[in-house]
C-alpha cells in the first residue's frame, strides 16, 4: 500500500502534521519515545498536557507540536505486555484506530506513529508490527482523507520487522 511507508529514525524530526507519541497514562513526559518528543517540544507541551487529565490505556489525545517539525501530537497509551492474555492485542490495535480517527478528525493529513509498546512495555515486535500495520491498512481502505502514514522505527531491526511483515501480506 503506498501510503504507508517504514522508516528507519528520530520520529521528533518527521514533517509531518502529527506524530504519535507512545506515551504513559499520565500524558506528563517518561522515557523512550515519550521522553524524546517532550524534550524536542519544549516545556509548553507538557503545560498542554497537564490540562487533559490523562488518557486510558487505548485510547487517545491530541495537542499542539510546539517545537517539533509536526503541528500536533497524538499521545496514545499502549498496552503493557503481560503474556497476551490481558487484552493487549485489542487495546494496541486500539491505540492505532484511535490515533487515526483523530487524526481525521483534525483533517490532519499526514502522520507518523512509533513502534507502540514495543521498548518498555515489551510488546513483542514482530506482533506488534503485524496488529499496527493491519490496522493501519483496514483503516486507510475504509476512511479516506488520510494521505500518508509512517512506521518510524528507532533501529534498522525494528524497521526491518515491519518490512518483512508488509512483504507478507
């Protein structure tokens, strides 16, 4: 599908309209990707965040880019890995089509997503690839408005799972 494309780099860097951010339920900043897009922002981001009373696990929010190439950022919180058995598929599939219906919502054309869940929430990659790629897919045949969506993987092997998994659709 070609408006799909994986990518291997900085997500804070994208030009895009927005960017995910795998973010905590507190929307309030942390590690990984979390951190890096709130450092890139600046300080305003997170005075935004503290007015959104957080966000459940699934679901999503949206605010200003500050200072990052992207105008907004669409915080999502993935789920944590815990065996498979607690929902994990569903809520991550459910960061992915929340992320998109707000992303259409603000006609927002363009956006970038992380690889979700998958640093320290330990998600395992390859399954983690498969559900946001589906998802991404089912959401571009059934929703029009949406022009461009980016896999951004931090390292070469994780933009290589996401290769091998579109290659095998």
């Amino acid at each position: 599908m070609d408006k799909i494309e994986i990518v291997q780099g900085d997500i804070t860097r994208m030009e895009v309209d927005a960017i995910v951010n795998a973010a905590k339920n507190s929307l309030l900043g942390g590690g990984g990707v979390d951190g890096a897009i709130h450092r890139a922002a600046g300080p305003e981001l997170l005075r935004e965040c503290r007015l959104l009373g957080g966000c459940d696990t699934g679901q999503a929010k949206i605010t200003g880019g500050y200072n990052l190439a992207a105008s907004h950022v669409i915080h999502t919180v993935g789920p944590i890995w815990s065996g498979g058995s607690n929902r994990e598929d569903e809520l991550l599939a459910s960061c992915y089509r929340s992320s998109l219906s707000l992303a259409l919502k603000h006609e927002l054309r363009t956006i970038a997503f992380p690889a979700i869940s998958c640093g320290v929430y330990r998600f395992p990659a390859r399954r983690a690839a498969g559900i946001a790629l589906s998802e991404i897919q089912t959401f571009l045949r059934n929703y029009h408005g949406i022009d461009k969506v980016y896999c951004v993987c931090f390292d070469e092997a994780m933009a290589d799972i996401y290769r091998s998994w579109l290659v095998e659709e």
